[in-house]
C-alpha cells in the first residue's frame, strides 16, 4: 500500500459509503417484512374424523395494522382477546367454502391465538361425502389492501390444490380428479 494522504480518506468514504448502504438495506428489509399483505390458509380433509379442517395465518404485523382500520385506532390484536375475537369474526365472515353444485358448508368457528409473528384463525366443518369439487371464498383483508393476497391451500388425499386470490379475484374453483 501506499503511504499517500489521499488514500485514506478514500477508505473512509468507502466504508461510510458501505455502511450506509447497509443501513439503508436493513431499514428496507425490515420496512418490507412489515408490510406482507399476504395469508395463507390450509384446507386439510381429515378422514379419521370426516372433517374439512381450515387454518387460517395472518402476518400479526397486518393484523394489526388491519384491526385500527377495521375496529377502531388503538385495537390491539397482541394483548386484547376482545379485539382477537372481532378478529376472527371478521375472518369468518369473510371466507366460505362451498361444494361443485354451490351448496355451502356451514364452517364452525373452533378459535384463534397469537403465536410468533402470525396470527390463527381455526375453522371446521363436516367433508362433504365423495368430494369431487369445491368453491373457495377468501376476501379477509382483501376489502381494505387492494394488494392483500390470500393463498389457499387445499389437501386432499394426499394431494394439494393452491388457490391464489389477488385483485379482484371472488371465487375460485377446484376440481379433484379420482
């Protein structure tokens, strides 16, 4: 190396030029792992018990965010079990699962919880005898972040069907080959 005055500003500014860098990488990366607007929910068939068994994860940071708009600002979906039970009124409200011919299923609530980063919303209903279709509705979230995508996961014999609701996607339909 040589041993020139002019250099080691250089080196400074490089590493303040990386450093800032990565700062401004880190607060981006955190500023997206806030905003996700996504959920994914798992429709499993139970055959031990005949029961279609739905699993519904939000990311708790959209959860909240989504419980000030929806309910009132302040809501806290963390601590309040109050404001989590609108919650998952809420998400019932707004999904629904029906048979080929549009019979729907009648979903029973069975509760939520708050676990890690996400937040649970449980449902259940019988399986309709010799499945051969079904119709999904999935618009949680979707009626106030036009962005917001709910992915839906449906397991059936051992096979697994997604359904991708963005936009203005309303219903979608999948049919199970035997």
């Amino acid at each position: 190396m040589l041993n020139c005055p002019y250099h080691k500003p250089m080196r400074l500014n490089l590493a303040l030029w990386c450093t800032l860098m990565l700062a401004c990488t880190l607060l981006m990366s955190e500023s997206m792992a806030h905003q996700q607007k996504l959920a994914l929910t798992k429709v499993v068939l139970n055959p031990s018990t005949d029961t279609l068994e739905v699993m519904h994860r939000f990311e708790l940071h959209d959860a909240e965010h989504a419980v000030e708009e929806l309910f009132a600002p302040g809501a806290d979906i963390m601590h309040s079990q109050e404001t989590q039970q609108q919650f998952a009124e809420y998400v019932y409200a707004r999904f629904g699962i029906y048979t080929a011919d549009d019979t729907p299923l009648t979903l029973t609530p069975i509760g939520f919880e708050v676990e890690g980063k996400h937040f649970w919303v449980y449902q259940e209903t019988a399986a309709p005898k010799d499945i051969e279709g079904l119709k999904v509705v999935h618009n949680a979230l979707r009626d106030i972040w036009f962005a917001q995508t709910n992915t839906v996961n449906i397991e059936v014999a051992d096979k697994v069907n997604t359904l991708t609701f963005t936009e203005n996607t309303e219903v979608l339909n999948i049919q199970f080959k035997h």
